[in-house]
C-alpha cells in the first residue's frame, strides 16, 4: 500500500473515531488495511471484480459468513468516505451479493443454569456481585469494568453507563437481590478506591481477567457460560417474562430493535418445545 493509501486510512479513523466504539474502529482499520494490502494496488483502481474476487478469497481461507460481512461493512463505510474525498467515483461494495448469514439465536442459560452458576460463585463476594450485577444489568464486560461507585444511584437501583457502544451514555437498572450483594461486596472491600469491582490485588479488574475466569466456569459447568452470555440471559429472560421489547432495547443499548428481536423468538422457541412435549 502507497503513503497515500496510508494516509487516506489514517484520516477516515480520525474522522469516525466519534462515530464508531472503540472496538469497532480497531476492526475496521485492520479490515481496511488487510483488503489493500491483499489488492496491492492504489485505492482509486478498485473495481467491483477486485471485491468479489477477495470475498472468495476469504472463503476459500475458511472465513465464516459472518466475518466476510462485517469486512465488507468496514470496505462499505471506507469506500462511502473515499466518495466524500473525491478520491474515486463509485462504491465497489455496494455492487456485490453478501453471503447469506447463519439464523443463529444468541445463546443463554436457563434458570436452572443460572442457579448452579450462583450456587459455584458463593464463596467469593466479589464474584458473586460480579455475576449478579452482569445478570441484573445486561452490561457488556467493556461497561461492567469501567463502572465506578459514583456511577450507581443506590436509591432508585440505576446505573450510569458512561461509555456505552459508540460512547453512549445509558441507564441500566439493578435488583434488590443484586443491591444486596453489591452492599456486601464493598462493605467487605473496606477501600476508598472508585472502581466498582477490583481484582485480588486491589487494582482494577481487565476484561481478560474475568474472561479467564469465566472460562473456568464453563468446565466446572459443563455449560457455555461467557461474559456475553450474560447478556443475553438478561434480555432472554425479560422477554420470557414479558417486558416490552423497546424497553429491554434501552436497557441493552441497541441502535435498533431488529437486534432486540431476536430474544422474543428465544421465548417463542422455549414456547414450542414445550408444545412439541406436551402434543
């Protein structure tokens, strides 16, 4: 890739950094930067052959569906930009068929899962608050480390969620169960540090910290049980209960509800299993 190309990249990571989460704008610079390095040739020569003849690429590396797609959204925005800079004239991406996506429902645990998940965690506070608090909230594993004590309002059981995906701000909301754990918690801390959960070392907790420790629990388990599987055990287990989708989608922090409407079909598939059983 020429200094230009360089150049043109750095420049549209500047410009959407706002725009994009953090994460995200990691992804699509390392999209970008793998599709010219691959074309090696400059940007303004891409055609509609080049993209279709990467996307078979990427199959034959055994690339899944799902990833062949989010790189041809980080080539899509790119490309949107380079139009914006007069650098090229059409948008490759737009003229090719994206592979067709797995119809996967998200994973989470039943209730009974859940309660063997509590009863492995009962002799660690902070494990314990750890869990109740994913589960209460819904939070991704980036929101739950970053929360501080300042963050909860103890009164109506909410909390700030300061740097949501695409740095949105959010309120989650909490359980008396889980108050009571959190109250535990710090009260057995007995420190005046402002991060919510810390590690053994007093410092605060990283998110491979707790992936490795989740890891842990998916072979005492038995069971799958990740950060995010948290996450959709909370919205699964709302929508079983029947609160509004619009609603479990302010508590998540989805931009839209077609997201969200995937654990209502979780409630629909328990529904007819359990018809199947019964028929």
């Amino acid at each position: 890739m020429d200094n230009e190309g360089k150049a043109l990249i750095h420049q549209f990571c500047e410009e959407y950094q706002f725009r994009l989460g953090e994460r995200t704008l990691i992804a699509y610079r390392y999209n970008i930067n793998d599709f010219f390095t691959w074309l090696n040739r400059p940007m303004q020569s891409t055609c509609v052959r080049d993209i279709r003849q990467y996307m078979g690429d990427l199959q034959k590396r055994g690339q899944k569906s799902t990833t062949i797609c989010q790189k041809m959204a980080s080539l899509r925005l790119f490309f949107f930009y380079l139009m914006d800079e007069e650098v090229v004239t059409i948008n490759p991406v737009l003229a090719v068929t994206l592979p067709q996506l797995e119809d996967k429902l998200p994973v989470s645990l039943s209730q009974g899962q859940l309660q063997m998940l509590r009863e492995l965690v009962k002799g660690s506070l902070r494990e314990q608050a750890i869990i109740e608090t994913m589960y209460a909230t819904g939070v991704r594993l980036g929101e739950l480390v970053d929360m501080n004590r300042t963050d909860i309002n103890w009164g109506d059981r909410s909390i700030l969620i300061r740097k949501g995906k695409g740095k949105k701000e959010r309120i989650v909301l909490f359980s008396h169960y889980c108050k009571e754990i959190l109250t535990a918690y710090l009260r057995e801390r007995q420190d005046e540090q402002e991060r919510l959960f810390l590690n053994s070392k007093g410092a605060p907790i990283q998110p491979r910290t707790l992936r490795k420790t989740f890891e842990k629990y998916t072979k005492q388990l038995g069971v799958k049980v990740t950060p995010h599987t948290m996450r959709h055990t909370f919205a699964a287990h709302l929508a079983k209960k029947g609160l509004p989708l619009v609603y479990i989608q302010d508590l998540l922090g989805h931009d839209t509800i077609e997201v969200t409407k995937l654990y209502a079909r979780l409630d629909e598939q328990a529904r007819k299993t359990t018809y199947d059983y019964y028929l």
